[in-house]
C-alpha cells in the first residue's frame, strides 16, 4: 500500500489492524491447541472404558485387525455396507452381544441370550438379572430376537476367542458413551406403519388360502411338517438356539472351546494330566458341570452350567448330535 498525494494516508492504519487481526487469530489457535491437549474436555475416553475386565482400547485393536471398518461405520465414518456401531451397546445390550459375536453367521436366540445372562459378569454389566428384564430395558435386542432369532446373517463367523470378544464389546461400550452432538442422523422413513399393518394383515391369512394358492406344494409341507424330527436333528437346534454353536465348531477346529467333529469316543486331556473318554457320561457332566474335568489347555470358567438350563432330555438330544459328527473309535 501507498499513499496518494494530496489524500488522507491510512497505510499504517490498516497495517496495525491487519497485525491485529493476525495476532488475535494466532492467540485463538494457540487457544484451541491448549484446548485440545486436555484429557478429557467432558468426553468420554477409551481408556477409562472397560466391559467385564477388558478394556476398550484392546478392543478398538481387534476392531482395526478384523477390518470392521470395512463394512461397518462408526460416528458415520467407514463402510456402508453393514449398520452404523455408535451406539449399539446401549441398544442391544452387552448379553446380546455375546451371544451374537462368536457366531455372527447367525442371530441369537432368546435362549442363547438367557445363557449370557447366566454369567455374573454379563447379569452385572447388564444390570438385570433375567431375560425379560433384559429385554424391557433394550428393546432393540427384543426386536432383534422377534424378527431375526435363528436366521442365517450376512456376517462372517470370525475366529474370535472369548477374550477378543470382551474387548470387543468394551470397544462398543465406549462408543455407545461418546457424545456424538446427534450424530450420525436418524433415518426418517416414511410409510411404515402402512407396511406393518400389511405385514399383520398378510400373516393372519387363514390358512385355507395358502393351500389355495399352493396346492400340491402345500400338501408335502404339510406332511414334512407332521414327521418328527431325529433326535440328532433336535440336538442340532438345541445347540443352535442356546448358543452352543458360538463356542463350540462341528467340525475338530477350536473356538472358544473344543470342536465337536469326532469328539465322541476320543481320549481328551485334562488339565490336571489326566485323561477322560468323551462317552455319553463325560459330555452330560461337561454340560450340566462343565468346571468339573477341565481340558487342558482351556481356562475353568469359559462356560457356564447348563444345569438348571436344559432338561435331561435336551441334554441327551445335544450328545446325539455330537455323536453324529463323528465318532472316534481309536
């Protein structure tokens, strides 16, 4: 800037206010980075997030090393292939969440989660202490379990040991507590009490209209409906619906626990160095006492007792089918 002959000069005016301006915008910036070394500023922090002795950051490692990201989103950030995780442990509830994690593949049942809760860690960080309790206080675990209990998933089943999935939960425990001013939005979807009154409307169908409309299709379901199943086959839904399947595989591999792929008959090592046929006694004793015979290598306490859970009968329903994937006979 110059000054012109004969006018008023101003320069050094605007050269203080510029200097002015510059110094103020450096004393907010300095500010704001004093701001942003505070430990908390009010937010919740990873670090002082923990679920059931593990801590979220652990979890936030399992998170990165599975590529969550990769179809899930957080805080609106990731994927859009798979639902927003922000706020999903205050939705579902921590029981719910153990008994998805583990066997993604699938939704849990009521039964599985009524498992959960058997562990006083779980009941604890739940807050309540049985399954309808549970369910009245998330009710997006309730509607999650109406609609979708026993369906097949369109995640993987990841090989996720108990402790992954702790410090998994423990992440979404923290993300639940963010403060996240609103974000990301909630959708608005138009129409759907029309849909779900059609949805009603369409499930009270007699059923003489569906044998109508099916005709010879409906009467083999009919009679396919009317055979009772195998006591193996009964087994198998025993152990889908009470999560047995999170941690144990059909086939030898380990999970949480032991896989099931021949495990009838074969010589199992126990932690005190003994050893113990897995007969029709062995695996009954494992379900109802599972601390009872530990197998080496496996921590006591991993999982619960089905005692006051399953009937003898369904007990004796599940130690078919583990027969059924193989005995060994060595």
């Amino acid at each position: 800037m110059s000054c012109v002959e004969g006018e008023p000069c101003v320069e050094g005016r605007k050269r203080r206010r510029a200097v002015l301006a510059l110094g103020l915008m450096a004393v907010i910036f300095l500010a704001l980075s004093a701001v942003s070394f505070l430990d908390s500023r009010g937010q919740s922090v990873p670090n002082t997030v923990t679920y059931a002795g593990h801590e979220a950051v652990a979890g936030k490692r399992v998170f990165q090393a599975y590529n969550c990201m990769g179809c899930h989103t957080l805080v609106g950030n990731g994927a859009y292939f798979a639902p927003d995780l922000t706020g999903l442990y205050d939705k579902v509830g921590p029981a719910w969440l153990e008994a998805f994690l583990p066997s993604a593949g699938a939704w849990p049942t009521g039964a599985a989660v009524r498992v959960q809760l058997a562990d006083s860690d779980v009941a604890a960080e739940s807050g309540v202490a049985t399954l309808d309790e549970y369910l009245a206080k998330y009710p997006a675990a309730a509607e999650r379990i109406e609609r979708r209990s026993s369906h097949a998933s369109t995640m993987p089943n990841l090989p996720l040991t108990r402790s992954d999935v702790r410090a998994l939960i423990a992440w979404l425990k923290y993300t639940s507590s963010m403060n996240t001013e609103g974000w990301p939005p909630v959708p608005r979807v138009d129409g759907i009490a029309v849909r779900r009154a059609s949805l009603a409307a369409a499930a009270s169908l007699p059923a003489s209209a569906g044998i109508a409309a099916s005709g010879s299709a409906a009467s083999g379901s009919a009679a396919s409906a009317d055979a009772v199943p195998s006591e193996e086959a009964r087994g198998e839904s025993l152990a889908r619906d009470f999560g047995c399947v999170a941690c144990h595989a059909a086939d030898a591999r380990r999970l949480v626990g032991p896989g099931w792929g021949g495990l009838y008959g074969s010589s199992v090592p126990l932690a005190d160095g003994s050893t113990v046929q897995a007969d029709e006694a062995y695996l009954v004793e494992s379900i109802r006492t599972p601390d009872a015979q530990v197998v080496a290598g496996f921590t006591p306490g991993s999982m619960v007792s089905y005692a006051e859970i399953l009937d003898p009968e369904q007990i004796a329903a599940i130690v078919a089918y583990i027969r059924s994937l193989g005995e060994n006979t060595r």
